[in-house]
C-alpha cells in the first residue's frame, strides 16, 4: 500500500479563492483588508517567506506594506514601528518575521502587538483564547494543518492525535486545536520516554520538530495520517534540497495520507494568514 499525499497547494488556492471573495466582499463595504509584514535583518529563508506572504496578499486583494529594518535595529526602534501600525486604522494585520535579531526579546515585541491585529495569533490574549476553547486569531501553521485533516478525515472526534514538537508557534497551538477538535492528544518532546512507541499508536502523527527525516516508518501506526511541518535545508549528493522532519520514503507505504515537503503544510500556512488578516479586518469594523 502506498499512502495518499496530501496535496496542500490544492488545498491553499481553495482557502485562498474563498479569502479573495471575502475580500472583494468587504471592499464593497469600504473597506479594504491591509496586513503590515515586518522583517528585520538579513535572515534569507526570512526575506523568501515574506516575499511570498507579501505575493499571496496581492493576489487575494489583500493591501501589504512592507517595513524592512537592518540587524541592529534596536528593541526600541523596533516598537516603535509596531506603535505605529497599531495606531494606523488603515493597517489590519500585522505580522513580525520570526526569528527576529539575538539581542531582541521577542515575547516583548510579540507582546506589543495590538491583539486585534495579532494575524500570527501569538499574542498572549490570542494564546489564551485558544486554549480556553474561544479561537479568534489562530497561529497560521497549526490552523493549516487542521484545514488538511479534515479535509483527509472529516470528524476528528475521539482521534488518538500525537503532536511531536512543544514549540509556540506550531506544537501548543497545534495540540491546543486537536483537543477542540475532540481529539485525544499526547504532546511528545525531547524528554518524552519510549515516544517512539507512543507516535506508533496515533491516528495522526504531526511532526514539528525541526530535524530532518527524524519520523521513520517505525513511528507510525500502519494507516495513519502523517501531518509533516518540517522544512528542513540540507546537503545531499552535492545538492541543496528541502526535507522534512519525516522520512518522507520509509512512512510512504505505512501512512494511509502523507504531506509532501515543500507542497504540503507550507502554502497552507500563508493561506491562513491571509484568512486571518480578513478575520482582523471584519472583527475591527464589526
Ligand atoms: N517564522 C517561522 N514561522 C513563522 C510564523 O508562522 N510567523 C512568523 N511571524 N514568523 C515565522
């Protein structure tokens, strides 16, 4: 058996068309949806993920500005502009690139957003409307992922769901989203005892943890659904190639749905930035 693979490019232009009816729907009203994206420093997988946020904006409609600052901006500097885009009524989102400069505190900055405009969801008021079960603004890469389980299983309801990863960004959120969703969740880390065997009992395995190919066939449970959120940059046979923190090959004939890398988690993580920043922009005007 050979699992099915998740095609999340297919599943991004969907949310993606749905986001630009929204948008030309509120323009009708007036109002025209902005996200503000922030980038400081000269990080180049950085510079890659905002040119494409900034190009997936202009397709649906959506109005971006970009506010480049060079590595030694200072903390200051830096909210500066965010106290600025928090008070302009005509910017709804805003988004700071991660992972910003060492000598910056980013629970600070993050902290600075308004949590009206937080489209990252990572703000401590939208991290604890999550996890309270009232969702408004849902961190992009956990919500994708959820988009693509349904889309594979329908109800989740009473899933056994391990998430391998306790990062903010992708495995709290992530974890915190499956249990509403009524899954049984277990969160695996790097202290977690026997989580190989503990992987191998799940419906569905989501993998966030940043290695390459870590996820052998012998994690998996024959016909689960294999979520894969790494994006990994190796060297191999003299190329530079993109990688998950599945082993993409040996899980193929044990899952029974897989996400490729790049193709699968990535676009959706974008689309759902662009669904938030319309979420922002109806919420502020509601
Ligand atoms: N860097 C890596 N992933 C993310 C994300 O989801 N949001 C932001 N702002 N930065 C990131």
């Amino acid at each position: 058996m050979s699992a099915r693979l998740i095609d999340g490019k297919a599943a991004a232009a969907r949310v993606l068309t749905e986001v630009a009816t929204q948008v030309e729907r509120l323009k009708a009203q007036g109002i025209e949806p902005a996200l503000a994206v922030v980038l400081v420093g000269d990080d180049p997988a950085s510079h890659v993920y905002v040119r494409n946020k900034v190009r997936s904006a202009g397709e649906t409609g959506i109005r971006s500005l970009e506010r480049r600052l060079p590595a030694e901006t200072s903390a200051e500097a830096l909210l500066a502009v965010i106290a600025e885009l928090n008070a302009d009524p005509l910017v709804n989102g805003i988004l700071v690139q991660l992972p910003l400069p060492g000598h910056i505190d980013e629970t600070r900055v993050l902290q600075a957003i308004d949590p009206h405009k937080d489209v990252d969801g990572f703000h401590s008021e939208n991290v604890g409307g999550l996890s309270q079960g009232r969702p408004v603004l849902t961190p992009c890469t956990p919500a994708g992922c959820m988009r693509l389980l349904r889309d594979t299983l329908g109800d989740l309801s009473g899933k056994h769901a391990v998430v391998i990863g306790r990062s903010n960004i992708v495995g709290k959120p992530m974890a915190a989203l499956l249990l509403a969703a009524n899954c049984t969740v277990s969160v695996l880390h790097s202290r977690s005892r026997d989580a190989q065997a503990l992987s191998r009992q799940a419906d569905i395995v989501v993998a966030a943890i940043g290695r390459p190919r870590m996820i052998g066939a012998d994690w998996i449970k024959p016909g689960a659904v294999v979520i894969d959120v790494g994006i990994n940059r190796i060297e191999e046979d003299g190329r530079n190639r993109l990688v998950g923190d599945v082993d993409f090959d040996a899980v193929l004939p044990v899952a029974s749905a897989i996400t490729p890398v790049p193709g699968g988690v990535g676009p959706m993580t974008i689309a759902l930035l662009m669904h938030n920043t319309v979420t922002a922009a109806r919420q502020q005007h509601g």
